[in-house]
C-alpha cells in the first residue's frame, strides 16, 4: 500500500475511528486478504494501538 495510505490508516488508529480503519482496509487488495483480515479483526476488536504499531514496524 501508498505510504500515504499507511499514513491514512496511522491517524484513523488514532482517533479510533473504527469507520475509517475498516474503510481502508476495504481498499487492501484482494491477493491480500489475509492481512485485510488480520486488520479487520483487529480494528473490531478496538485493537488500533496494536495496528498503528504495525505499520510502524512495517513502513
């Protein structure tokens, strides 16, 4: 992904902005729907510390 979708899902996890993070997930390819899956979960289960700091560790 962009990094300025990165940057796009960094600050919705900030904000805990569920709406958001589940919309750019949406946009994640489908050759990638584990990791779409992955971040789905995890944005439903208000675990967006824990994605931010994935995409930290994964520029």
């Amino acid at each position: 992904m962009s990094r300025e979708w990165i940057i796009a899902l960094q600050e919705s996890c900030l904000l805990c902005d569920e709406e958001e993070v589940l919309h750019l997930v949406q946009q994640i390819p489908s050759e990638h729907q584990t990791l779409s899956t992955g971040l789905r979960s995890l944005a439903r289960d208000f675990q967006f510390q824990q994605i931010r700091q994935l995409t930290l560790d994964n520029p």
